[in-house]
C-alpha cells in the first residue's frame, strides 16, 4: 500500500477533540474544515506560565538521493512516546511545493507514521506559504512604486527579490519593467523560492504580532546613493505586509495516523535560511505537551547548527536530548558504495561511511556538549551482520543506539527509541553555543567551519569581504551567521561526501538579513531559487475520476 493509501485508510479524529486533548478549548482554535486548524493568541497566554516539557532534537547525517526519514522517525518517535504512556507532541515544518512537485513528492513522513490530512499538508494546507509568497511580493510591487513616482528614497541599488514556491530556474534572473511605459525603469531582478524569503525566516522567528511587524520594519530592501540602507519601514511597508501574515503566525494543528498532535508551522530552507519550524509552535509545544519532538533540515552540520546557534540562541531554548537518523543504506553511500550497490550487504563501505556518522555525533556530544542517541531507520535490505557490526562500532564509541522499524509498525516499531530517549533527557548536559555574537564576524564564519564541518580554514571572496565591511559600518556585526552550503558534504563541495583530504570553505557573498536578526554567508554553488530535476514528481501527481489525490509520497 502507498502512503497516500495508508493515509487515507487512517481513523482521523475530528481536530476539535484533538485540541481538547491538549487542553484547548474551542474558542483557542480556529479550524479549517474537519482536520486541521490553527491556535490562537488565547492559547498562548492561557499557557504561559505552564512548565516546559522535554525538548528533543531530530537531526541526521548528511543527507543522500537515498532520503534518511528524518520526518518519518519524528513521527515514530512522538507515535512512540504515546505508546509507552507518555504525552507528546510535534513541532515540524510545512512543506514547500517545490520539493513536492520536484525531487521529494511529498514531506509528512511515511508509511504507518504520517501526519494528516497528508494532501492538504503537502498542498495549499491553512495558506501560510501563500501569505508568505504574498506578502513578499507587495514588498517588491511597493519598492519599484515607489521608484516609478519619482524614487524619493533614492534608491540606487534594490536586494529584494520576488518569489514563489515552486522550483523554477528560468526565473533565478530576470529583467523587469519592459512595457516601454513613461517612468518606467527597468532594472535586473530574480526570485527566491519562497521558503527561502527573509518573511519566511522572520515569520519563524518572531515572539507575536508585534515582533514581527518590527522584524518587517527592519528588512533591508536596497540602498541609496550614500550606500544607506532603505528599509520596509521607510516604505510605511510593515503595516500592510503584517496584515497579510495575521492569520499565518498562528500554529496549525494537525495529527499523525496514530492521533498524536502535531504543530505543523513555517518552513525555512535549511542551507539558504535557519531550516527550522516556528519559534512559537516550539514554545506551545512545550507548554502543551511533556515531550515536544521537533526536527531541523538537512544534516546536524546545517539545520542541528542553526536550530542550536540562531533559534535556541533566540527564543532561549536547549534540547534535552538529540537524536541522530541514519540508514544503513546512506552510511554505505558515504563510504562509496553506488546508489545500486547500497541494498548489498558491503561491510566495508559500512565502515567506511561511519566517519559521517560519528563526526556528527561528536559535534553534537563534544562541540554543542548535548546528550544524542543514534537511531538506525530500518530498511527490508538491511542484514543481521550489517547492524549487529554497526552496533559494535557504536558502543565501542559509548554511544547509544536503536533500530527502528516505524515506518512499517507504527510507533509500536519506535518504542524502544522513546524508552531510552525518555532516559536520556533525565541525563546532564554541559550546552554551549559554536561562537560569541560579539565574535567578529570572519571568526564566527571560521569556527562553524572548523568545529562543525571540520576545514582547515575560509576563503572569502572579494565581493564577500566587502559586505562584512558594510555590515560592520551598519552595526550589524553581532548578529549570528547563517550559512548556505551543500547539504550532501560537511564541504562545500557536494561530491566529496568522504571529506578524506582537508578542505577549505570558499565564502561567495554575504548578505544581511536584519529583519530575520542574521547574516546569510552563502558558500559553493549555492542557489536560492532551485530548480525541477529532469524526471520531476509533478508527472506522477495526479487526481482520479473521484477526486483522489494520487502520487504524492
């Protein structure tokens, strides 16, 4: 059966019961249709001075064409942790659909752990990545409004970008204002995919209302002829892009197959933005639940950083416990099997490939100082020589490890996760973040790059040194760094996934994101606007003669 069959045939409670589940009442919840809805400001303050929950981090090696289930152990986890009596919840992203539609053809989990309705979710869901998309837009419709009645603000060079969420290269530049009309000034131009729009990061880092028609106010959308920064607010832009946003800084709720809550809210890239779900879906979770399992994108080198030097730095969190997703599959992929030679049993790259795992464990254990358990996602071709050799290998290093098997039992296939994650949050922990703010910026960038991804130095680029001297003019220069890399290599290279010779991080261009509160540090060939591979998911997604929904996995 596929997922969207499983899905489909799941028993789903109305979401109003699974609100009074967590102590919600009606009038907290605003839902949209039968299965979803979204939390309002009520349920914030009702909660406010409720203790926190544990908070557990969903990480992974570095990612392969082969998918780790990232997503898929969050839900067994959370599945699991009900299963052994103990009160979860999720706090997840929403998907973009470009990756829908692209290479991933869905992102709510898999098999007997899914969030639902899986459809909705992975398509249009309670609109926040339209309102995102919309509000990104008027901002760019008012800047070159502005300049077409004269440019009293003098704009000289204009950074903001339109978007949409789809992946589409054609549109990464463009040439705009062509209609000959009087007044009109043409000028370059592009898009982002709208997860990569600084409101996308804003909206998941903002507190309430307020905070983020502040963090609007401050965007930076071009420069004058002084080289001084014009802003939304100087636009008088933040009022009317906060409206568009109202109802899209609220939680949605949902629930896994099994009827475990779910907090399914904004949806950051992880290599261009902070790649993490909403402060404030985070922080209710914790009020809500006594485990709040959420997950940060791609490998612990990219969205587990971020999540613990940009997110927990500001909403003043720390995990109590990570956990690490690997397959048996992607470790032999790093150690250099082919992607046909992945379902073989292949010690060899088994051994080699667990330099991935366990660098990553010893930059969450030694460098973050958090306390991290492994676990394996379990595939059909996976042999009893194969785990029992990777077991050895883990507990040779004192690390802790589970097989999993949610993805075909359900959170019955996890339970053995959630008992020792519920050990492992009762352990002490010594965190610590990778830089100081007040660091300069250079040796911020410098010590991601050495602690986390293990190079042996940076190399800026002309054009990027530059921008750190501009943003140390603008007085930006203690905000944290965000860095836009390849997800498949702790370099920046995304073929050298063993990372055998020592590297250097090469730094292209660095862009100042005031209203997100960080500066973007984009290396390699990193692009903003992706682009649909040549056999997209779009040709298999399709809708029957009774308006089923087909191919999206």
């Amino acid at each position: 059966m596929s997922d969207i069959e499983i899905a489909r045939n799941a028993k789903l409670k109305d979401i109003r019961e699974v609100a009074e589940n967590l102590g919600l009442s009606e009038d907290e919840i605003e839902t949209y249709g039968k299965y979803k809805a979204k939390i309002t400001e009520e349920a914030f303050k009702k909660n406010e001075s409720k203790k926190n929950g544990k908070l557990i981090l969903v990480t992974a090696i570095n990612p392969t064409p082969l998918g780790e289930g990232k997503t898929t152990m969050s839900i067994g986890l959370a599945d699991g942790l009900r299963k052994i009596g103990k009160k979860s919840i999720l706090a997840l992203r929403e998907p973009s659909l470009g990756p829908v539609f692209g290479i991933k053809g869905g992102a709510t989990g898999g098999g007997y752990v899914q969030i639902a309705p899986m459809e909705d979710i992975n398509l249009h869901f309670t609109g926040d990545i339209h309102a995102i998309t919309s509000a990104n837009n008027l901002l760019a419709a008012m800047i070159d409004n502005h300049i077409f009645f004269g440019n009293e603000l003098g704009f000289k060079k204009v950074t903001w970008k339109r978007c949409v969420d789809l992946n589409d290269r054609q549109l990464r530049k463009i040439r705009c204002g062509l209609s000959h009309e009087k007044g009109m000034v043409e000028r370059d131009d592009g898009f982002d995919i709208t997860v990569a729009s600084e409101i996308m990061a804003i909206l998941c880092l903002s507190k309430d209302l307020k905070d983020l028609k502040d963090r609007i106010g401050k965007i930076i959308v071009g420069y004058n002829e002084k080289d001084e920064p014009i802003t939304a607010k100087d636009l008088k832009a933040e009022g009317s892009l906060t409206v568009l946003l109202k109802d899209a800084i609220n939680p949605n709720l949902v629930q896994t197959l099994e009827n475990t809550p779910a907090l399914v809210h904004g949806g950051p890239f992880a290599n261009i933005a902070h790649g993490c779900n909403s402060i404030r879906a985070t922080k209710l979770g914790l009020k809500l639940g006594e485990y709040c399992i959420t997950e940060a994108g791609f490998g612990a080198d990219l969205g587990a950083e971020k999540f613990l030097d940009i997110k927990c730095r500001e909403a003043n969190l720390k995990p109590d416990a990570v956990v690490c997703v690997a397959t048996l599959r992607a470790l032999k992929y790093h150690g250099g099997a082919s992607k046909e030679e992945v379902n073989e049993e292949n010690i060899e790259a088994l051994e080699k490939g667990m330099h991935n795992l366990l660098r990553h464990i010893d930059n969450i254990k030694n460098k973050f100082g958090l306390n991290v358990i492994v676990a394996i996602n379990k595939f059909v071709t996976d042999t009893d020589k194969e785990i029992e050799f990777l077991q050895n290998k883990l507990k040779e290093e004192g690390i802790n490890m589970s097989l999993v098997e949610a993805w075909a039992k359900g959170g019955e296939g996890a339970k053995d996760l959630a008992e020792k994650v519920v050990e492992l949050c009762e352990k002490e922990e010594n965190f610590k973040y990778t830089y100081d703010l007040n660091e300069e910026i250079e040796e911020k960038i410098r010590k991601v790059a050495r602690k986390i991804y293990g190079a042996e130095d940076v190399e800026f680029s002309e054009e990027a040194l530059e921008s750190i001297k501009q943003i140390k003019r603008l007085g930006y220069e203690n905000l944290p760094v965000c860095i836009a890399k390849t997800q498949y290599s702790f370099s920046d290279d995304p073929k050298n996934l063993e990372c055998k010779e020592p590297f250097n991080i090469h730094v292209q261009e660095i862009n100042l994101k005031a209203g997100a509160g960080f500066i973007v540090v984009i290396t390699g060939k990193i692009m903003t606007m992706p682009g649909l591979p040549k056999v997209p998911a779009a040709e298999s997604i399709d809708i029957d003669e009774n308006g089923n929904i087909v191919g999206i996995f």
